[in-house]
C-alpha cells in the first residue's frame, strides 16, 4: 500500500523565470519516499521541461491562459483526489483560492506567493478590483508560502491574511550544480573592460531603463551584458541608441546557462522596482560574484549585506547607482566569503527540509 501524499503542483509553464526554476529543483529533490508528485502545466512548454525528473507525472491542460484553466483544474483534482494542491504564480493562485471553497477540507492547499501583491496589482489593468479579489479570496489557502519577510508584511498589511497562514521559506541554491555549471574554457568577456552583467526578464518591473541612464554616466570601459528577454526589447535598444551608449549595451538573450557568465564578469547589478526574492542575486554570490542592488521592495535587502556579497542603494536612485557600481569595481570583494555566505544561508538541503516539513 502506497502511504506516500500525493502532490499535485500546478504551474503556468516552465519557461524561464525564477518561480519555474524553483518548481522544477523542488519537484527534483522532494523525498520520494515521503512524496508522489504530479505537475500539471497550463502549457507544457518552456526550457525547465528538459530539467524535470521521469519520475513524476506531467499534465498538460493545454490552456492558453488561467482563465480558461479553470474547470480542468477543477476535474484534475477530483481526478487525482490529491492530499496537497500546490499553485504559484499570480493569476493562477488567484483561480486556485477562488475554487478552493468546492473541496474537501481534507486536501490541503498551498500557494506560493512570487511577487509583492500590492505592487504587482498597481500594474494590472483594474487595480483596485484585483486588491478586492485577493483579500476576498487568498484567505482560502491553507498555507502561503512567502519569499521574504517584505512578502508576509505585505500580505498582512493590504490584504488582511492571517498570519499564522504565512510562512516564509526562502529560495533554494543548488550551489553544486552552479558550480558544475559556471565551469567554462572559453573566454566571454574582454578582459581590458569592467563588465558588468544583468539577468532576468526585460519587463518594466526589472528597471532596466533605469540601469541604461547609470550605464550613460559610467566611463566607456564599463560594459553592460543583459541576460534576457521580454515585452521591453525593443525600447531598450532604442534607449541605448539615444543615449549613445549602444556599443557598450549587449543583449545575450535567455541563456540556458547564466552561471558560466556570471563566473566572469566582473559585477551584477539589479535594477529592479520591486522584487519577491531575486534568485539571480542567490546564483550570482553562488559564484562568488558582488551584486550592486537597489533597495527596492522585497527580498532584495534580506539577501544583501553591503561590503560583503554586494551594496544596496536607495530605490530607483541613479546616481547613487553610478557611484556605488564604481565603488563595486575597485572593492577587494573575498570571493569564497560570498559563497560561504549564500551556502550557509539558502543551500537547497536546508530550503527542501522546509518544503517537505509544510506539505
């Protein structure tokens, strides 16, 4: 007799962004002996799929959009009849607490929140109705996990949860496998140059205009490679081009492999407006490289610790940017202090036995 709880994660895709990546190392290393998990895609598509294990079961909904998820999600959980239904992302944890009422108090449910609600919301095309949805519907949840401590307050703040419903586990750093990775023979960067490097989604949210205007105001031997793509592209080039600094902004695109760069160059910065936990700036110190940050909301501040794995610089500030990037640069940073200091803080082992010990 199978005792194991059944899993059910539910998740938009496994393109390439940070909650994706997280999915995929959980449903890697969650105890089998303990665990049978099935993963359910709203679209089986996206670069993590390669990196899923064979063991457990892949569903694909084949829904466009998580509007039009809902009543196959509904049937796939009578279906399966799981212990824990586990949701992340935005929209589709919303679907999920709004449906949740229909079940049984047997099946637990858990959302992983990504993002701080309240900012994420003022982007949406009706703001103050999604506030309304989620403070209506999110209490439904059994358990959310939250990123950082700015995601709890926040949820406790504008949308009245309860916090003994909240519980904040950190993202996990498979620091080995990073290792393994940022492993390369050839040679990515000029080295007469300060390269600087920034990776994630080109969205407004990542603040990349903001890193442009910093980059106008550097000397030309600082280099600024962008690891990435998205909606904002375009207009980047376009900003580059009018600030004349086209020769020195380069967009690599998504890589498959972001550690071997990030073991070269010589600084990452993050420009974000806000932020739920940055797992770039986990993977950057995971290689022994500085992060240069801004302050902004979220977990940002909870990861950085100026003058030993980067600086923090008061949010959307450009010339205290530009100051402390030119600091980073000459600062006599211990590479293997970093990494210590992310292994000790965020090593997958620890943030697994957390997951295991909530679901």
């Amino acid at each position: 007799m199978d005792v194991r709880k059944k899993i059910l994660f539910i998740v938009p895709s496994m393109r390439g962004g940070g909650s994706e990546r997280v999915i995929s190392i959980i449903v890697n290393h969650l105890n089998r002996d303990k665990f049978d998990i099935t993963l359910a895609l709203l679209k089986k598509e996206g670069k993590y799929l390669n990196e899923l294990p064979n063991d457990i079961q892949i569903i694909d909904l084949n829904a466009r959009q998580a509007r039009y998820s809902i009543l196959k999600i509904i049937k796939l959980i009578y279906q399966l009849k799981p212990n824990v239904v586990f949701s992340t992302l935005g929209y589709l944890n919303l679907i999920v607490s709004i449906i949740r009422p229909i079940f049984s108090k047997k099946i637990k449910f858990i959302a992983r929140e990504s993002n701080i609600v309240s900012i994420q919301n003022k982007q949406e095309k009706y703001p103050k109705f999604f506030n309304f949805l989620y403070k209506i519907f999110y209490k439904n949840f059994d358990t959310i996990i939250c990123q950082s401590n700015c995601m709890k307050k926040d949820l406790i703040n504008n949308f009245g949860i309860d916090n003994n419903k909240l519980v904040v586990i950190n993202n996990p750093v498979n620091i080995d496998r990073i290792s393994e990775l940022s492993n390369t023979e050839e040679i990515l960067f000029d080295n007469n140059r300060i390269n600087i490097i920034a990776v994630g989604r080109l969205s407004y949210q990542k603040g990349y205009d903001l890193l442009l205007n910093a980059l106008s105001l550097l000397e030309d031997k600082y280099h600024l490679h962008i690891i990435g793509d998205g909606s904002e592209k375009e207009s980047l080039i376009k900003l580059s081009k009018k600030l004349n600094i086209q020769n020195r902004v380069h967009f690599l695109g998504f890589q498959d492999n972001p550690y071997k760069y990030m073991a070269q160059a010589d600084l990452m910065v993050l420009s974000s407006r806000y932020e739920g936990l940055p797992n770039v700036v986990l993977e950057a110190n995971a290689c022994g490289l500085p992060v240069v940050a801004f302050d902004c909301p979220g977990g940002t501040g909870e990861i950085i610790i100026n003058g030993v794995n980067g600086f923090l610089v008061k949010c959307g500030d450009v010339e205290k940017l530009v100051d402390k990037i030119i600091e980073a640069s000459k600062y006599e940073w211990d590479k293997e202090k970093i990494v210590n200091l992310v292994e000790k803080r965020f090593s997958l082992k620890n943030i697994i036995i957390k997951y295991e010990n909530i679901l």
